[in-house]
C-alpha cells in the first residue's frame, strides 16, 4: 500500500433610568453608572464560525488537533490538552505550534475540515485574534501555508509580542510581515507558535480570524482623557485583558470586541490597580446553519436499499459469502453497542502492517453507465491520544471487479483521519477520490475509476488502518453509508432539512434559494409547497415521511426547520439548496447565507 507523504446591523437596547438609549450596529452605550446594565454586542464576523461553522473556541481537541506534533513525527509540544474550553500545553522545543486549520496532506485525500477545502479568503479576513496565557518568551510567529507543499510552497508569516504569564487578547495585522504576502492567495493552512521558549506553558481560550470591522462597545462616566484598561470574564472563568482604551473630553471611551468569542461576560475598568466600573455584556452568536437534507448522507443509501444499512449492530454487516470471511487480520474484534470495536496489532515497519480488513455485506451488485452512488461517509473512533497519519492512520476504500479470468480489486488513495470520535466524507465523483490508486489481480481492461465506468462492482470493502505505530491501535466504527445525490421528480415536493446552533425560534427569518453556484446562493428563490384547500367532507391527517432521514444517523443533529419545496417549474438540472437566516438583532446578517455541501437532482 501506498504511504502518506507530507510534500510540506443590529439595534441595541438599553434601558437607563427609565430612558432608551440606541444606536446603530456595533456601538453600544452603556450606563453612566459604576455598575452598568448588560447589553449585546454583535459578534465578529469570523472565519471559522461562517465558513468551518465550528469556531475555534476549543470546546473540542478537533479545534487544534490535525498535524500536531507535526503528525507525531516531532517532539514539539506536551501534556496538550483541550479541558472546559482551554487548550493547554507545555513546549518542549524552541518551535513549539498548532495549526488552526491544517491545509491537508499531500498524497492522500483532502477530506474533512482542512484548508484545501475550506481556503481563507485573504480579501476577507485580515486580523486574528487570540485569547492566550503565554509563560515567557520574546515573541510568537503566524505562519500561512498556500497549500499540502507546506514550507515546499509559498507560505508567510509575521511576528506578535508576546505579554508574560497573563491572559491577554492578541491582535496579529495579517497584513504585515515577510515571505510571500498575506494578500497573494487564498490560504489553506493557519499554524500559531506561541513562543521561542523551550519549557514555557501556554493556554488558549479561543482564536477568531475576522474582517477586521470593529464590533464597538460605547463606555462613559468615567474621567476625561483618561487612559484606562478593560477586563472581560466569560464562561471559561479566565479574566481576559483586552486593549487599553483612552476617553475623550467627555469621559467616554470605546473598546472593539470583534475578537472576543460569542459567549456572556462581566468586565472590570481599571485605572491603574483601581476599579472604577463593572458591568455585564453579551457578544451574540451568529446563526449557524447545517444541512441535514441534502446532505452527503441523506441520499439513497446503498446497503439500506439493499436490505442490511452498515450500522455494526451485528456480524450481518460484514460479508455473508461463504469463504469469504467478513473480517480479518485483526487482535480482536467484536459487535457491541451498535459498534464494531476492533484492535489492531503493529506492523514492524511502513508498509509492512497486517493488513486489517472489513468485507461489508454486499449483495447487490453496483452496475451501469455511471456508478449511481457518490458518497462514501463513515463514523470513526481511535482511541490514540495524537493523530499520526504517516505510520498508519489511514483508512482504504477497496472493491472489486470482475477482470480476465479472475478478480480485479481496486485500492483507493490514502483516508487520513484524526483521532477520537470522526465522521468523513469521501466524494467518489472526484477525479483524485474516485480514481483507484492501486489495482492488484485480474485487471487487465479493467476501469479504475469509480464514476465513470460500465463494469460492476461486486464487493466492498474498508481497511480501518494501516498500524505500523509500535503498539496495539484501539478503534470503533459505528456505521458506513455509500449514498447517492437526492433526487426529486419536477413538480414534487422536495423537504430541505437544517439544523441551528441557536433555537429555531431566536431564528425568524429563513428564506430558501436553490443555485447551481453555491457562490451564487440567491441564484433562484425555491417556493414553498402550498397544499391545495381540501374539497371533501372529512380532513385526515397524514404525516410526510422523508426517506433516508440523515438525522436518525447522528452526523448531524435531527433537523430544526423543514421547508417544504415545490419544484414545480424548476428546470431539471442539479442544484445546491441555500438559506440566508438572521436572528431579531441581525447579527452578521448579511453574511449568514449557506448552501448545502451536496446538491440535489431535479429530475424530468
């Protein structure tokens, strides 16, 4: 098998008084009081919110984990860890990093939340900012990455000074620095090296990447041309400083938070060691929206439709072929919990792994002029403590054709994954992705591509790794799905499924668009079905049934909203469904479009 290489406007409301006191977007007035009322401001526009949507506010290891320890090939960092919404570390090398967003590896397949994926727009977001507790050292770096070349490519970076043992809010002008310029290219990798120091510990309650457009918070009653400095708290119990502000000949003074996490704080004003006022705000979340129909997973499924879905509740899932073993070249293995769980021994060097196999349950053959199933999607635990991809954290997606005389069996490109619990999607249409990269047996005149070919498929099968790590690799996998693109009928009614990171209800506007540019995502309005008045005597009520319900799998959460299209009228054609949603405040509203990832086909 082939290894893994790294070619390195909202309105707020305050009530003061008995008076109302507004102002536009971003500029808000607090009371003239030493305790101030609490107050919104609108959240930044970020990066990782809008386009990842998942922000990097290390809730989860996921935020930092990819390519950590250089893929645990390098001793940089240790004791890591993302525990109640910090992520700690201690450095252990005078170049100690992380990466925001890893650009991919080169060689094997861009899956998953990587920056080949999702590019920065580098006419976009211009300034990070980062809520950090550094020990020591002089200054940390930023480096950017134009993609999987790594160092090999054009990259980056620029310098930050670094404030010891406190919790400051950092601002990095991306703008500024050496090597290729922040302006050149959309980015596909982010790393942040927090210092130069071996032995200094390091925190982080959160990194935003915004527009750099100010998200203001008006302050007064305080002394004219003053100096002061602002202290927030938010639900991680750290005191964040932010920048000094100064007030004018009236006593007020402003402090941008376009780069503080959404979340609910108390803040302090300090003249010196001396409080001179306290109050409370909210930085308010922007509506986030996922599609749970269409989706990579809520399309025909192949092993459902063929009677038996992949979800490992027992052997059934695996191969049912006399001879044919269902799996093999495992320490052990066994069905639980709707889980297999599976141990793998070490091989003694790359490329000399056991070979670990999962034959699933294939009894329909897969034929016709275009392989009708698109989407390989699979939920994934590993229970090592650091992703380490180039010595067997690969997956493999193989399958067979008849060849001349025998078997053909066809080996797909490297499937990086990350550890813990994964769920990754493989679109099979992809020239690289669906394109075998080994073929071994009876295949002469055999087609190695998945999409575009005319010969069957006749069994399938996933390799879970390829372990050559030096000790026993523990995982689960909780179920398969082999998908095709939704389809509806023109004239029918289509159900588009999203689901929040806010209650539907902080959600009043939702309107729905169909395009077959998801950079274009108004390209169409999509109707509403409107059912015709009923002309009997007698109402029943029958409820529609969505087949291939996505959220009854648990990739994503069960769907908030449902919006009923009707595709009367809409030309057959495949298209991307997209929302504009905004909250009562607008918060980024003219940002928070979203289309889905996988289109639909509207059929004659």
């Amino acid at each position: 098998m082939g290894r893994i290489t790294l070619a390195m406007t909202a309105i707020a409301v305050v009530l003061v008084s008995g008076l109302v006191l507004t102002s536009a977007r971003g500029d808000v007035q607090l009371a003239q009081a030493a305790n101030a009322q609490a107050v919104s401001v609108e959240e930044g526009r970020d990066f990782a919110t809008l386009v990842l949507h998942d922000p990097w506010d290390m809730s989860q290891f996921s935020d930092i984990s990819q390519f950590l320890n250089n893929s645990n090939q390098s001793s940089l960092i240790s004791n890591y860890q993302v525990q109640n919404g910090i992520f700690s570390a201690t450095s252990i090398s005078t170049d100690p990093w992380f990466a925001v967003l890893f650009q991919g590896y080169g060689g094997a397949m861009l899956i998953g939340k990587v920056g080949a994926r999702y590019p920065i727009d580098q006419n976009t977001y211009k300034c990070l900012y980062f809520a950090a507790n550094i020990s020591s050292g002089a200054e940390g770096q930023i480096y950017w990455f134009k993609d999987e070349g790594y160092t090999s490519s054009p990259f980056g970076l620029t310098n930050f000074t670094v404030v010891p043992s406190a919790w400051n809010l950092y601002r990095v002008d991306l703008t500024t620095g050496s090597g290729t310029a922040w302006s050149t290219y959309p980015w596909h990798g982010l790393r942040i090296d927090p210092t130069t120091a071996n032995g200094a510990t390091f925190a982080f309650d959160w990194v935003r990447l915004t527009d750099c457009g100010p998200r203001n918070l008006s302050l007064s009653g305080l002394e004219a041309a003053t100096t002061y400095s602002f202290y927030i708290t938010g639900s991680s119990g750290q005191q964040v400083r932010l920048p000094d502000f100064t007030t004018d000949s009236g006593g007020n003074g402003t402090e941008d938070l376009e780069g503080v996490a959404a979340d609910s704080y108390t803040y302090v004003v300090k003249s010196g060691a001396i409080q001179v006022q306290t109050g409370s705000f909210s930085v308010v979340t922007t509506p986030v929206v996922n599609f749970v129909r269409p989706s990579f997973i809520s399309g025909t499924d192949y092993a459902s439709r063929s009677g038996n879905p992949w979800d490992f509740a027992d052997a059934s899932d695996t191969s049912q072929v006399p001879g044919f073993p269902g799996v093999l070249n495992l320490k052990s293995y066994s069905f639980a919990n709707g889980n297999l769980s599976l141990v793998t021994a070490s091989g003694p060097a790359p490329g000399q792994d056991v070979d670990p196999m999962i034959n699933l349950n294939s009894p329909d053959y897969i034929s016709g002029s275009a392989n009708p199933y698109r989407y390989l999607t699979f939920r994934m635990y590993t229970g090592d403590p650091i992703q380490n991809d180039p010595q067997g954290m690969i997956a493999r997606w193989i399958y067979q054709r008849p060849g001349s005389g025998g078997l053909c069996y066809l080996v797909s490109h490297d499937i990086p994954y990350d550890v813990g619990w994964q769920t990754y999607t493989v679109d099979l249409y992809d020239s690289y992705n669906g394109t075998a990269v080994q073929a071994a047996g009876n295949c002469a005149g055999v087609s190695v591509s998945w999409q575009t070919n005319t010969q069957q498929i006749l069994r399938m099968r996933f390799d879970p790794n390829e372990n050559v790590l030096g000790h026993d690799l523990a995982q689960q996998l909780d179920w398969i799905r082999l998908t095709r693109v939704d389809e509806v009928k023109a004239g029918n009614t289509f159900p588009i499924q999203i689901s929040l990171n806010v209650s539907a209800s902080q959600v009043p506007t939702r309107d729905f668009f169909y395009t077959d540019n998801p950079a274009n995502p108004i390209q169409h309005p999509a109707a509403a079905y409107s059912p015709p008045p009923p002309s009997g005597a007698f109402q029943i009520y029958v409820p529609l049934i969505a087949q291939n319900y996505a959220a009854a799998l648990d990739t994503l959460p069960p769907a908030d909203v449902t919006y009923f299209w009707d595709t009367s009228g809409v030309a057959p054609g495949s298209y991307y469904t997209c929302v504009h949603v905004q909250d009562a405040a607008g918060t980024n509203s003219a940002y928070s479009y979203y289309c889905s990832e996988a289109p639909v086909t509207v059929t004659p």
